[in-house]
C-alpha cells in the first residue's frame, strides 16, 4: 500500500490526487497500466510532485500534443515499459460554418458539455475559426459525440472522429527579451514582459487573472524564480528564464513570450 495520508500533506487538489493514488494502486496490484480522467495542469504539477518520490510505480502524462494543457496520465508498476502511445485519446472534428456566429472555447465546450458529459473527459478544444472545432477526449466519448453533438450556437454540426495526424496544432510565436529590474516582483517582470504598465498589471493581478504555475496569484508582491510560468487571461504567457545580479545588485531576466 501506499503512504496515502503521507503523500496527501499539504496538497491543493486533494480529491484529485487521492482518486490518482487510488488508481496508482489498481495498478501496483494488478500489473496493470491504468489511466486517469483528463487532468488540469494544477493536478498535473501536484501529481509528478508526488509521485515522484516514488519508487514503486511510474507515470506518463500526454494530452495529444506536447503543449496540450489538459493531459491523462497513465499509471504502472515500475518494472513495466510505460510511453506517450500507451495513453489512449481520441480526437472528434467538430465541424460547421461558424462564418456569421463566431463560436468560442466556451462555446464549444458548452455544447460538449450540454450533451451530459463531464469535464473530466475531454482534453484541449483547438478553435479553427470559422470552420469550427477539433476536441481531444476519452475514446469512448466518440462515438456518443457524433450522435449527440449536433449544434454549438445557432450552428449545425457534424462530429466525427479523426484521425489524431489531423490535429490542427499552430506552434505559438514566441519573443525573446531581456529585462533589467530593481526585484523579482511579480508586477515587476510581468509589466516588463507583457510590455505594459505596471499599474496595469497590478490591475489584472487583483482582479484574479493572472497565473503563476498555473495558480491563481493576488500578491503583486510575489516573487519569481527560474522556470516559472507566468499567465494573463486573453495575453498569452510568459517564462521565466535565467537570472543573473548585474554589479549594482539589480536583476537581469530573460524572459519568453509565447503569444
């Protein structure tokens, strides 16, 4: 058995990661990759936390595409191989002409939703304007979507399965800069990479919109450290990168937009 209340200490997502730890063990006992829902990046950074430090079983988490943002993981005993194509994902075209009623991620999502599933079942919605929407979900939603998603908007539909070598995946732009800051704030190196004032960004703070490792972050005053990622709904997203202390103890960022 695993040390459940011992891995549990201090986590957010607790009932996430207790289900996870459950499944972790179907798998120790029965020699069996098992796989989880869809998961959020939160619980995927909470959960490879744990897991971790163990040695008993191995994960792989895998969404479809490498930036996909909602992925399921796959659980195994450690003396067993374990990979990205091991992790069972289906995509659904969702197919209409969207060109007079624009459809959003919420939309779409919505629709989905409206047919009785659950969140937990579906990975990333990549938007393809006006000719709709590719989903990534647990392949046994497929079939049930092509019969019941029918109309997102005022729009007619057809939901199909596709072949995953379909998936219409744009590669973000990114800008590389560097800034000089007097700290490591959070206000301070998002304003400078976000290219907008700082009281602006103070703005966006308090009003909740802004992420750092996927966690909503309300102090303007946190600090940032290497590899951190920070978010802003509707902006994009911004890495941290290397830090250096130039001779007047100042701080030298390199920052990575990804727009």
């Amino acid at each position: 058995m695993l040390p459940r209340e011992e891995l549990l200490k201090g986590v957010e997502n607790r009932d996430s990661i207790a289900r996870v730890i459950d499944q972790a063990e179907q798998a120790i006992k029965t020699w069996e990759v098992v796989f989880t829902d869809f998961l959020s990046p939160p619980e995927l950074i909470e959960i490879q936390r744990v897991f971790s430090r163990l040695t008993d079983v191995h994960l792989v988490a895998w969404g479809g595409y490498p930036q996909a943002e909602r992925q399921r993981v796959a659980i195994a005993r450690s003396e067993l191989p374990l990979d990205q194509s091991q992790v069972a994902i289906t995509v659904v075209e969702i197919a209409g002409n969207f060109l007079f009623d624009t459809a959003t991620h919420r939309d779409f999502l919505g629709a989905m939703l409206g047919t009785g599933i659950v969140r937990e079942k579906t990975g990333d919605i990549i938007i393809l304007g006006e000719r709709g929407a590719q989903a990534i979900v647990v392949p046994e939603l497929a079939e049930f979507l092509q019969m019941s998603l029918q109309q997102v908007r005022s729009v007619p539909v057809k939901t199909q399965p596709i072949d995953i070598n379909e998936l219409k995946i744009r590669e973000p732009k990114k800008k590389e800069l560097t800034t000089v800051e007097a700290s490591l704030r959070l206000d301070a190196i998002a304003s400078a990479g976000f290219g907008m004032s700082r009281s602006k960004m103070v703005d966006f703070i308090d009003s909740g919109d802004v992420r750092v490792n996927w966690k909503e972050i309300t102090q303007a005053s946190s600090q940032l450290k290497t590899g951190d990622l920070i978010a802003i709904r509707g902006k994009g997203r911004l890495e941290v990168g290397e830090i250096a202390v130039t001779k007047k103890d100042r701080y030298r960022v390199q920052l990575t937009r990804y727009m």
